[in-house]
C-alpha cells in the first residue's frame, strides 16, 4: 500500500512540475507522455519482469574514459540490475560478508572506496551508499589481482557511471541537436525500464529537455524534444567508463547507442563536424531546379535554378555516403541531402547530378557574378539565352559548353550544348566580341 501512495504521490509532483525528474532522485528521467494512470498500473509489477533495454571534440574534452585502474575514490556509480542479475548477485554485505539481492539495491548510488585485500585469493572492489556512508559493500574480482583486472573492459556489473550523467546535465541541457538515427524510445512507466519505439525522421532538430541515467552499458539517457513538442529519448554510453563493452561491440546493433550514431551537435557546441564542417557558412546557389524541405513544415518545395543559401549545418548522415545540408534563405530553413561521391541515382531523369554537391551547388552569390546583368536574371534561371548575352550569362544559363568550334575567319565561335535526354543539341553562336549573335536548337 505504501509502494503505491508513493507511486502515486511521485506522478503528481511529475504532473505539476515541467521536469520529468523523480523529487528523490535526479537521475531518474522521463518523456512527458507519462500519465498518472500508467505510473500507478505499473507500480506493483514484479521488478524482475523489467525489460532490458561527429562532434569529436565537444565530446571527447567533456566526456573522458576511465578504466578502474584510473578510477579515483569519491566516482559515483549507480545500481542498474540486469535480468541475469536476478540469478548471479553482484555485491556482499561488508559487515556481514554475505551476498545481497541486486533488486534491493537497485537505483542506489554507490561511491566507489578504492580497492583491498583481506588475506582471501581474490581482491575486492570497495563501495559504501551515498545516502548511508556507513552502509559497506564490495564486489569480489572474479579470477585476478586489481592491477590485472583494472585494464579489461568487464568493470563491476549492474553499476551505471554516474560521471558521465552528471556532465551531461551541465554541458548538453538546452543544447540543439540533430537526430542521426530513424529510431528513439518513449517511456511507458517510471517504475521499469519498458519503453515504445518511435520513429524519427534522420535529421530533425531537436533540443535536450533532460539527462538521466540509462542502463549500465550505456549510461547517460537523454530526453530530446523536437518542434512539435514531441519527447522521445536514446540510452547512449559517451565515455563507455566501465559499460562493460569491447570497442568493437559498439558496431552495427549498438551504433545507435554512442552519441554521435544517434545524435550530431548543432551550434556553439559543433566543433569540427567532421570533413564537412568547411562548409558551414557559404553562400551558395543551385545549378538547377531541384526539391527542398522546409523546416516550418516538413514540406517538400520546389526551388529554382540560382536560388541563393547560406548553409548553416552539415550533417553526415551515419552508415551512408550522404549528407544533410541544412541552408537558410530569406529566414526560411531548408534542408537537402546530398553526397560527395558521384553515384548513378536509378529512376531519377538527372541521373549523377541530382544528388552530387558539386553539380547541384556552386559557391558564391549569383547576384554579384561577374559580367552578369541583373535585367537577363529571369531568362538565366530559367535556362534561357538571348541574343545579346555574354559568355559569363550563357554558362550560367546553360553551364559549360560539351565542344566549342571556331567559325571562318570573322572570329566567331560557337559553343554546342548536347541534351542529356538525348533531344536535339543547342549551338550557340557568338562574335568576337565574345557576344551570342545566334541561337539554334
């Protein structure tokens, strides 16, 4: 009865207050489609049943990796039990030396006492609870000497590093981010780990609302909320401090479980994203008519050929060869994916072009191009040319011509443009004066 007066009385403070945040445990988070109605229904259901679950330098100056061997007296670890760990206990008493039930430990924080030795075969890493100091316990090294076991990757199970969660609700609260994979999680209950897949859209903005903590193999979970006010979270392990996984386990299923595999940094906090982050800042312009998103409403709008951008993010996208151009024009945001490798786009009528950066954008502002006059823009970006026209107006009208030849002696040339849809060649003559004196198509 007094599990579910507390249960009860935790899900009204999380209705009245904005932080989805237990009042008894910062570290305990969740999505804002919590109800009171879940919580209680949930509160009595057996804990055993509980369901498991590159901004490089941002990250790597915050988020440092520890092995035990570099652990200091005083880290704050907390107890996550697994399923198996129903089965295979964890810790003993150290007053009495018996083995404790992982479940009556569970979301306890323990702060790590270094390491001893007591005469028996195996050394003991020491903890006492933080809201007791008196209260000892220890786990024993299962077949080796501390300075032997320190540099592995098993660490101490069911205990969660805390460092990281603690850094993350100083560093990344408030930040934007963009989400770099297609699946997240939302909470069903605050009493077990259950959750429901949601599916995101590879590059949405979003912004952290809170940090909490996860599992143990990865530790920090953070709660994002896009603009919609949609909140969906990722378990992921930033520094990997005793996760309990090999380097290479973090590959294929785990991807989505280290932060740059769910999430790239926008902003101030964007250091160095990568080759692509030279980019960010240019102002470009379209060699041809092509579809964009706009970000007020996730529609797709057709944008004309010379259309002038700033870019403002580029975001690779995980696994792919392809990244997400973010770009601002008239304070209205686009987004475009592209690639920077040329590849043949089966079924689309541009073939190699429409998705290539290089062939769907070049630098600079269109409106201050060299020997371009403002009064023939209009026909320009509508790939028309006119007698008249220069050779500066021509190209980009119609970009580079695929052979140029000279015409008898007068000085005149002619440029010769074949389709790529395999219509009828367009040849453009000009004059000496290097101006279009004729136009055949």
């Amino acid at each position: 009865m007094r599990r579910l007066m507390m249960a009860g009385l935790l899900m009204l403070t999380l209705a009245a207050s904005a932080q989805r945040e237990d009042p008894n445990n910062k570290y305990l988070v969740w999505t804002n489609n919590i109800t009171l109605k879940d919580a209680v229904a949930d509160s009595t259901a057996n804990a055993a049943e509980a369901e498991d679950s590159t901004a490089m330098g941002f990250i790597e100056k915050n988020f440092r990796y520890y092995s035990m061997c570099d652990w200091k007296e005083g880290m704050k670890f907390m107890v996550i039990p697994d399923k198996k760990d129903m089965v295979i206990r964890t810790f003993a008493d150290a007053s009495s030396n018996l083995m404790v039930s992982s479940m009556s430990l569970r979301h306890k924080v323990m702060i790590y006492k270094g390491h001893s030795n007591d005469g028996g075969l195996h050394d003991r890493v020491n903890f006492v609870l933080e809201e007791d100091t008196t209260k000892g316990y220890y786990y024993e090294l299962p077949n080796a000497k501390f300075e032997d076991y320190c540099y592995t990757k098993f660490g101490v199970p069911t205990l969660a590093y805390l460092g990281d969660v603690d850094i993350a609700r100083e560093v990344l609260m408030g930040k934007k981010l963009m989400t770099n994979f297609d699946t997240y999680n939302v909470d069903i209950s605050t009493t077990s780990y259950g959750y429901d897949k949601k599916k995101v859209k590879i590059g949405t903005e979003v912004t952290v609302v809170a940090a909490g903590v996860g599992t143990r193999q990865f530790p920090v979970k953070l709660i994002v909320e896009d603009a919609e006010g949609n909140e969906f979270f990722q378990n992921v392990a930033i520094s990997r401090t005793n996760s309990g996984l090999r380097d290479e386990e973090f590959g294929e299923d785990n991807v989505k479980h280290t932060f740059d595999g769910s999430f790239i940094l926008l902003g101030d906090a964007a250091q160095a994203n990568g080759k692509y982050q030279e980019y960010v800042g240019r102002n470009v312009y379209t060699l041809y008519k092509t579809r964009m998103t706009l970000k007020s409403t996730g529609d797709k709008v057709e944008i004309p050929r010379l259309t002038g951008f700033k870019i403002l993010a580029m975001q690779a996208i995980h696994g792919t060869n392809h990244v997400i151009v973010k770009l601002v024009k008239d304070d209205k945001e686009y987004s475009k994916e592209v690639t920077f490798q040329r590849e043949n786009v089966a079924g689309d009528i541009d073939g190699e072009r429409e998705d290539y950066y290089f062939s769907l954008f070049a630098s600079g502002n269109v409106g201050q191009s060299k020997g371009v006059r403002k009064e023939n823009m209009a026909d320009i970006q509508k790939s028309i040319v006119r007698k008249g026209f220069n050779e500066a107006e021509v190209k980009l009208a119609l970009g580079g011509p695929d052979k140029t030849l000279k015409q008898g002696r007068a000085g005149n040339y002619q440029w010769i443009y074949n389709s790529d849809l395999g219509g009828n060649t367009c040849v453009i003559t000009f004059n000496k004066n290097k101006i279009v004196i004729g136009i055949q198509k």
